[in-house]
C-alpha cells in the first residue's frame, strides 16, 4: 500500500533583534522609501552574538514537535536546508539531532540557496513514501548576517536571519505531499554567490580584505529568472499531481522581493489572498524563508484541513523547487503545562546524554594512547 508523507509539524524561529529600514539608513545612502517600494520589505531580524545557524534550527524543530505531538526520539531522519551551517563540517543537522535527543535519526545537510528547504521536502517525503523511514524532520535554516557586506546597499537591505521547520510522517490516507517539481541550471551560478571561502578559493588575508566572503548577486538577472519560473514551476507541480490552478488554495513562494511575488500571481492568476506573504517584517531569510512563512500561514488560519498548498522556491545555482501539499492537520491547542516541563526536561537530558557520551570518548582515547604508548615502549 502506498504511503504518503503528511506534514504533521511546523514551527519557526526568528532572532529577536530588529534592523529596521530606518537603522540602514543610518548604515549606508538609503532610505526607507527607496527600501520598501524596491523590495517590499520593513524590517529584518539579525541573529545575535552566539545564535548560530544550528541553534535556531533547534528552537524551530522543538516547536514543530510541540505541533506535531511527537518525541525527538521518533524521528528517523533531519534533513537541514542551508548555506550558512556553523561549520564547514560537521553538518548543522548533526548539532540539531544532538540537542533534540533524537538519538536514532539519520541527519545531513543539503545545498541548495533558497530552493533548499523545498528540496529537502522533496528528499525526505520520497524516501517517507518509499518506506526507508516513517518520520523526518525538514529545517530551512540560514544566518545571513554573517555574509552580508553592510556596506553594499544593493544587497544589505534584502536578507535577514531566522529558521523554519515541518514533520513528515507517513501515512495510509491520501494527503501531504502529492508531488513535487525539482530543477537546476548551473549556467547561473555566478549570479548569487560567495566567491571565497571554499576549496576553489580558500580564506586567506587577501580574501577577507577584498570582502570576497560576502554574498554577491546580479539582481536584475536573479529578478528576472524568478518571475519566470515561478510560474512554470507551480504549473509543473501541480500537473504532476494531477491538479490545475483552480485547486489552489495557498501559494507559499520564497520571500525576496514583493515585486517578484506579485508578478507571479499575476502570471498565475492568483488573487492576493490567493498568496502569502510575511516578507516586509522578515525580509530574504534563503531556505528559511518558505517554512517560516508556511508555519506562520497556519498559526494564523490561512492554511485548513483540505487546503492544497504550493510551496516554491528559487535561489542560487541557480535551483527551482515546487511542492504540492494536501494539508492534513489543523493548528493545535497549545499543550498543557506539565507536558512542557516534560519537553524541556528531556532537552535538559539530551544535553546531559550528549556530555556523557563526549567524556566517554575522551576516557576511551586516553586509555588508547595508553595502550599504543606501551606498545611501542615494548617494541623499543
């Protein structure tokens, strides 16, 4: 019998630092006017010193659980959509499933801009359908701060930090994720880059002067490729599922600009309720951006049992996604008291377990090179 992959969770996380358009333009030669009607946006959250990417993917996947009324302990596979990890290795979803206790879960990173969380459904509902796993969590989380020239009013206006999550869960009724649209052209990859920092242009003095780290990006080339494939994209997924645009109840796009949104939907046909939006208060949050606006459209209602939901992104490498979602769950009433003392209490133990098992490996090392330094006093 066939499975389906039902989202059964949702949660986000954004830092709680505000930069407003007024506070940039006390920054670089900008405006507030100039901001908003170029890009739509108001504000941006920016993570604060110590918030990492992996941290505010944890708070978004703890509260995914809490919607989805599971333990950490039932998830079989993390998936972490970002190009900002903590660490070049090991992956961010390592440090998610360490600090969540989910013990048993596999976990990887995926790569791919701001079409990546979009991916990741896609990964994860195939191998839910394929019967490898029962329960995955999805994280689209980024912290572009990081990487942003402060300086450059052409690209330090439009990003801002923050994480979003969903649970899959299989299921035998019809419903979840009934298809999905992947694609890629890598002609495009010089459009929306960091040019240093990787093997093909290691960190040095001369790179970190030269501001190579930052994020750079042809928009007018990137705002032209978005407004033309979304459209295609939404009509790709939804043939795939056997559906049409009268089906659709909600389109979820990556939030970059509000001008591309509304050109979309006017492709489309789409009514602006039709289509949600929460880029003026968040700004590009990258692979964050979809599951933070998903999550939020069903905190506040937009989003029902029945409804079908189109999710798609776009990004570099250039990458498109698009995923059809037959929603399933309805907003939960928050959970008692006591059962968030028992949620809190658990992370508190995974900590614990987490800190036992490094002091475990330590003491196993040092008895080790205990061992080997005998062995070759001997051998001497």
């Amino acid at each position: 019998m066939k499975a389906y992959a039902h989202v059964v969770g949702w949660g986000k996380y954004v830092p709680r630092r505000v930069l407003t358009n007024a506070d940039l333009s006390q920054m670089v030669d900008t405006s507030d006017e100039w901001i908003r009607t170029r890009t739509g946006i108001r504000e941006r959250r920016l993570a604060e010193e110590g918030e990492t990417t992996s941290r505010m993917a944890i708070q978004a996947a703890r509260q995914a659980l809490e919607v989805a009324g599971l333990k950490p302990a039932q998830i079989d596979l993390i998936v972490v959509a970002t190009v900002t990890s903590d660490y070049p290795l090991p992956a961010a979803a390592c440090l998610v499933q360490d600090a969540l206790g989910a013990t048993g879960a596999v976990a990887f990173d995926l790569s791919a801009g701001c079409s990546g969380f979009v991916y990741g459904l896609a990964v994860a509902a195939h191998l839910l359908s394929a019967g490898v796993y029962r329960t995955a969590l999805v994280i689209g989380a980024e912290t572009l701060s990081r990487f942003t020239d402060w300086a450059d009013r052409n690209t330090c206006v439009l990003f801002g930090d923050g994480a979003g999550a969903a649970i899959l869960q299989a299921g035998e009724n019809e419903g979840g994720v009934l298809a999905t649209a992947l694609g890629a052209d890598g002609s495009g990859w010089d459009l929306l880059h960091v040019p240093a920092g990787g093997s093909r242009t290691p960190a040095s003095h001369r790179t970190v002067a030269a501001g190579l780290h930052f994020i750079q990006m042809k928009g007018r080339e990137v705002f032209r490729f978005a407004v033309r494939i979304i459209p295609v994209a939404t009509r790709e997924v939804l043939e795939q599922a056997g559906l049409s645009l009268d089906d659709l109840d909600l389109l979820v796009t990556h939030q970059a600009n509000q001008r591309i949104i509304e050109a979309a939907a006017r492709s489309l046909n789409v009514p602006p309720e039709g289509v949600y939006s929460n880029l003026e208060r968040y700004g590009n949050t990258s692979a964050a951006s979809i599951p933070i606006a998903l999550s939020e459209a069903a905190e506040e209602g937009h989003i029902k049992p029945g409804d079908l939901v189109v999710c798609v992104g776009f990004g570099a490498g250039l990458t498109w996604a698009a995923a059809a979602i037959r929603w399933t769950r309805p907003q939960p009433a928050p959970a008692p008291r006591w059962r968030r003392f028992l949620r809190r209490l658990y992370y508190i133990l995974a900590v614990l377990r987490s800190w036992l098992r490094r002091l475990r490996r330590r003491l196993a090392s040092l008895w080790t090179r205990d061992i080997l330094g005998d062995g070759r006093e001997e051998g001497e």
